[in-house]
C-alpha cells in the first residue's frame, strides 16, 4: 500500500483492544491473548518506525483495569516487566526512545524499575518516540493538571488569565508531544474509554474489528492510507483549506 510521506500523522494513539476475546476463540485463557498482543506491540512499534511517524502512544493498562481479577493483573505486569527488559536491545538498534505516561508511581516496584531503565538507556534515540500509557486515564491527567495549576495560583506564581491551551498542555503527561492526528481502536468497540481526552480534540477517529494479536502492519498501513483520504478542516470550510 502506497502511503504519501508528506500527509502521515505525527502523532498516531492506539487503543489496543480484544485480547482476552483474541484468546476465548482459542480456547486459550486470557493471558495468552495478551502475550501474542505484546508480540504485535513489537511488530507495530518497528513499522510505525519504518514508516517514520514520530509519535506512537499505545494504551496498554488503563486506571479501570486494576479492577481486573488480581491474577490477570499480576501476569499483566510480569509481561510487562519482562517485555520491558527484552524490548531494550530491539529499541536500540532501531533508534527508539521509551516513554511512559500515565501514574507509573501506582505500579509495581519491579515495572517501575524496568521502565525507568528502558526510559533512561533510549533518551536520545531519534526515530520514534513510543509512549506506553500505564496506569492510564485520560480524566485522572485532567484532575493533576487542574490540581498542580490551581496550586500555583494559590501559591501567587500564577494568575487565572495566563492559563492558556498552551500552559495546559505543558502540565498534561504528553508535554511536549504534539496532539494526537490518528487514534485507531480495534476490536469493534467504539468507545474512547478515558484514552487522551484533552489530546485527540482534533484527531481522526479510525475503528477496525481486527482483535489487537491479529492487527498487523498490513492493517496499519490500511488505516493510515484511510487517514490519508480524510480531509482534516479544525474547524474550518473545505475552501479555506
Ligand atoms: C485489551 O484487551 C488489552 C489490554 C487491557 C492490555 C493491553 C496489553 C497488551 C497489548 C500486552 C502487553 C503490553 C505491552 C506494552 C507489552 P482485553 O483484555 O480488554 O480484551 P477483551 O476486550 O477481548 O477482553
């Protein structure tokens, strides 16, 4: 599939949805659905690289699924840990930073400490920056953010006026990543569910039914070639474009 270099979205979220169904079709118990998941979050992050978009955000663990049965969590995290410690070597031949948004201080030790390292040993790779939401929602960032800015209007180093889009943005977990052009969510849902409120404002909405093991780079490029046949207005008419 041929895509235009020029019109690829700088920033692409993904929602990465169906991996216990991926599994229950299988047969299989539900883990086993996430760990062929986090096969496809490699092959993903490698074509998303390829491609050469610069920001990558991928929801992998939300606030609501601590309410998962505990043992589903706990194989969760251990995947995470170990993916984290493998993914390292394959960041680094390709020139990948890690990032991680999110309340990373509610995860395990052991998911923090891999993370961290991760984060630190790829800070000046230049491809692409990966982010992994962990502990992840989207209103909780509103409600820090709101927090930490009326904080320092209490404290006189602010006044309510110089509270613009901008210094909201610079207090979000996404700093200084740019908003989100392209969220694609797969498995049919087609719900938000608390992923990047402020950020996907103006970004192209993208549903598949693929189940997330199954979503391949072959998909990816069909729904970034769908994206390039969008015309995006902010707002505006199609002549002012
Ligand atoms: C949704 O499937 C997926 C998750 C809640 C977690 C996403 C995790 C991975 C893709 C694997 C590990 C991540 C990394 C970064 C290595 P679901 O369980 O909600 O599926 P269902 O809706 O079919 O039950």
């Amino acid at each position: 599939m041929n895509l235009d270099k020029e019109m690829l979205p700088k920033h692409l979220a993904i929602i990465m949805d169906g991996n216990g169904r991926w599994a229950k079709q299988q047969g299989k118990p539900r883990i086993f659905g996430h760990e062929k998941g986090a096969k496809t979050v490699r092959e993903i992050i490698q074509e998303v690289s390829e491609i050469g978009i610069p920001y990558l955000t991928l929801y992998a663990f939300s606030t609501e699924n601590w309410k998962r049965p505990k043992l589903e969590v706990e194989a969760l995290m251990h995947l995470l840990s170990r993916y984290l410690k493998k993914e390292v070597a394959i960041m680094q031949e390709n020139n990948i930073r890690l990032n991680a948004i999110g309340d990373l201080e509610s995860l395990p030790a052991k998911v923090r400490k891999e993370l961290y390292k991760a984060m630190e040993q790829t800070q000046n790779n230049t491809s692409t920056t990966v982010s992994l939401a962990l502990a992840y929602g989207g209103q909780q960032e509103l409600l820090q953010m709101t927090q930490q800015l009326a904080q320092r209007v209490q404290q006189g180093l602010l006044i309510p006026q110089q509270i613009t889009p901008e210094l909201i943005q610079q207090t979000l977990y996404t700093q200084n990543i740019p908003p989100v052009d392209l969220l694609i969510r797969t498995s049919g849902e087609c719900r938000i569910s608390n992923f990047l409120l402020w950020q996907i404002a103006y970004a192209e909405l993208y549903f598949t039914d693929i189940l997330w093991p199954d979503f391949s780079p072959e998909e990816l490029r069909k729904a970034l070639a769908n994206y390039q046949n969008r015309e995006r207005r902010f707002g505006k008419t199609s002549e002012q474009l």
